[in-house]
C-alpha cells in the first residue's frame, strides 16, 4: 500500500492536528523518501516507518513534539542532521537494520540534546572495535544504547517519557475501563450464583411435596386396607367363615381355569 493512502487509513476522519500516534511500517514509499507527511501533525509524539524501504529522511517535516521516532529495516545511510533539525525534542530514536557504518554519521545527533535511547542494532558501525564506547563518548546525552546503559545495565520495558503526557492519560483511563468491565462481569457472575440457588430451592420444594404426596397415598391405601379388615371383623363368624371359604373357592376355579388352560 502506497504511504499516502496508509495515511488516510491511519488518520480515520481525525484532523491532522488530532493526531499523536502514527503507524505507517510496511507501506511503500515514494523513491525511498517520505510522502503524503506534513508539519499539520504538529501534536504527533510517536512516529513509526518500519520497512518502507526509506533511503532519506528528507522529507521528514518539522514535527515539534515528536519524542519516539521509529525508523529500522530501511535502507537509511546518512543525513542525519534533518532530525536535529526538524524533531528537536526527540528522546528515542530506531535506526535498526540500516545502511549506517561510521560512527561520524551519527554526529548530527549531537544536536538533540534530549535524546536518550538510540538503537542501532544490524547495522554496521556495531562491528566496530570499542563501538559502544566510541558512541556513548559522541553522543554523552544517551542513556541507552541497543537497550543498554553505559554500565551493561538492561533499559526498562517502558520508558513513560517516550510515550508522552497525553498517551499516559489514555492509557490510565484504559486501565479505567477494565476495572469497570471487570466489576460488571462480577456482578453478572453473582446473579448467576443467586439465580442457580433459588433454583436449586425450588428443586427442593418440589422433591419435599412429592414426598409428601407419596405419603399421603401410602397412608390412604393403608387405611383401606385396614377399613376392609374391619369390616371382616364386625360379621357374625359364620358369614365370616363363609364368605372366607367363597373366597377360597374363587381361588380354586381360577387355578383350574389355569390349568384347563394349559
């Protein structure tokens, strides 16, 4: 993708001026110069052109407030001093995977007294006998150096000065946000919990009053059968005696009928 229409994509109906991060790695320059970029991106504090195959900076507009500038994998081997130039607050600076070879390139750099951070990792010039300590003596500003302090003491994962002011308060309000999402997802997981339990209640109830029904049916046939022994009771004994031997009889016949049958 060409860099002028990358930069309508990244601008999303923003003003210029709205702007302060900007992302165009891996679109294609303009004969390895910068197009399409211009000093209305005048609050822009992170720039990154990652592998656009760029030979200049020439082109770079004057950009104020810029503090990160992300520049490796291209094909960048001097002129150095329109940075000093045009980006005079910069603190970080990526010239990874560039054409640079001698240290005296990087003397432009000496103009931009707020940089601390400058990587040049895969180029050249860090084959250099005494390289780290050739550039810390040229450029006494830096911090960090491929990530390392003069000391070999590592750089922190993140540094709150190349992000800026204005990314730290939208990262804090970010932050803000999942607490919230994390406090609605608490209370979802609550009513889940008291919606289970009143379920689990009504279950309950349910067996109980079975249980109850059962009872009641057991007694009902219970008392039947008692109502009937009573009754056999209350005849005189010799209706009682006959009606036993009737029932005694209807036994009989039924085994008969069975066995006729077989």
């Amino acid at each position: 993708m060409e860099m002028k229409k990358r930069l309508t994509l990244e601008l999303r109906n923003k003003k210029p001026g709205e702007v302060k991060e900007l992302v165009l790695d891996n679109c294609r320059s303009d004969d390895g110069k910068i197009v399409g970029l211009s000093s209305d991106f005048e609050n822009l504090e992170f720039l990154s052109m990652i592998n656009i195959n760029l030979l200049s900076v020439s082109n770079l507009p004057k950009l104020n407030k810029l503090r990160k500038l992300e520049l490796s994998d291209n094909r960048i081997s001097g002129g150095l001093e329109v940075l000093a130039e045009r980006t005079p607050n910069l603190t970080h600076l990526n010239l990874s995977g560039n054409k640079i070879k001698d240290i005296n390139t990087l003397e432009p750099l000496k103009k931009l007294p707020n940089l601390h951070s400058l990587d040049l990792f895969n180029c050249e010039v860090t084959m250099l006998i005494n390289y780290r300590e050739s550039v810390f003596t040229l450029l006494p500003q830096l911090t960090y150096l491929d990530g390392f302090d003069a000391d070999d003491q590592e750089a922190p994962d993140s540094d709150p000065e190349a992000d800026g002011d204005g990314l730290e308060d939208e990262y804090e309000n970010g932050e803000g946000e999942e607490e919230d999402d994390d406090d609605d997802e608490d209370d979802l997981d609550e009513e889940v919990i008291d919606d289970e339990e009143d379920e689990d209640d009504d279950l309950e109830g349910e067996e109980e009053e079975d249980g109850v029904d059962d009872e009641e049916e057991d007694e009902e046939e219970d008392g039947e059968d008692d109502e009937e022994d009573e009754a056999d009771d209350d005849l005189p004994r010799g209706e009682k005696r006959k009606r036993n031997l009737e029932d005694e009889g209807e036994e009989d016949a039924e085994e008969e009928e069975d066995d006729e049958d077989d």
